[in-house]
C-alpha cells in the first residue's frame, strides 16, 4: 500500500506542472495574435491597388506626312496595323486573328509563295489578304476594321469602333 503511494508520488512529481491561469493565458495570446494577423491581412488587402489598368480605346499614329505610302505601322498595346496604301490613304486593322484570338503577324512578302496572303495568324494558319480579308481558315471571317479620323495632322484609331470595308479607309 505505501509503495504504490510513493510510485503515484514519483509519477506526479516528473510531469511539468502547468496552471491553469498560465494555460489560459497562453490560449488567450495565441487566439489575439491570429485575430491581430488576419486583420493585417484583410488591411493590407485593402490598401493594396485593385486597379485594371485599361489600354486606351483611342490611339494616334503620325503625323501622317511621317508615313510613307505602302507601309504598315503595328501597335502592339492595341494589337493594331495601320497600313497607309499605295495611293495614300489610311485604314486600321486589328491584329487579333477572329478565330481564338491569337495575335497576327504582317509579312509583306507574303506568306508560303502566295503574296496576296500578308497577314498570318501563328496559331491555327489563317491567312488574310492586307485588307484583313479571310483567305485561308480556320477563320470564318476577316479581321475587324476601326474607325480613323484625322486630328491635327494625325491619325487616330478608334478600336472601339468596327466598321464596314467601305467605312473603313481614310483618304487624306
Ligand atoms: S487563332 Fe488564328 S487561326 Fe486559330
């Protein structure tokens, strides 16, 4: 009977002892310290910028004495040529190929022997004529057009505007 008193006794005495207001005081800090970091989050979140920054819709090109007839001026912000033809008048062309969106590219000296074909689309082989017409799918149809105008001797592109073929040149 005393030898099992004295064992509960040498068994009590090894395990570390913690009281009850240090235990409590210790959850209480832990809980505060994932409320005080979670709020820093949420805060700095907050002060972060949730800003998308929007490519302008307009853009100039010029002056237009600058561009010499049957050339081609790429945008890359807009994704855009503005071609000025042989006879001197301007169009706008979006660069963004109707079939899934990727990016065209302008080769002047046309594309697998036909040199009509001068836009090619890298993804998928569409083709398009320097008018944005469709030549080669898997395309349904040509490039859009947008709308140019003429301001202080400079060319501005509305890509927000899509016009027709017979809309869409600029006689200067
Ligand atoms: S995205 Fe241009 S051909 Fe497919």
């Amino acid at each position: 009977m005393n030898d099992d008193k004295i064992n509960e006794n040498n068994s009590e005495e090894n395990v570390p002892k913690i009281c009850r207001r240090k235990f409590l005081n210790t959850m209480g800090n832990t809980a505060t310290g994932i409320v005080l970091l979670g709020g820093l989050g949420v805060t700095l979140d907050f002060l972060k910028p949730n800003v998308i920054l929007e490519i302008p819709k307009e853009f100039k090109v010029g002056p237009i004495d600058s561009i010499q007839p049957n050339s081609v001026i790429y945008e890359p912000e807009q994704k855009a040529f503005v071609v000025r033809d042989e006879q001197g008048s301007f169009y706008a062309l979006s660069a963004v190929c109707t079939h899934l969106g990727c990016t065209t590219k302008w080769n002047a000296s046309g594309i697998g022997g036909n040199p009509k074909a001068i836009i090619s689309c890298p993804c998928h082989g569409s083709l398009f004529n320097k008018k944005g017409e469709l030549i080669q799918g898997p395309a349904q149809r040509g490039l859009d057009k947008f709308r140019l105008r003429l301001e202080d001797n400079q060319l501005v592109v509305n890509t927000s505007e899509i016009v027709s073929d017979e809309e869409m040149i600029l006689k200067t």
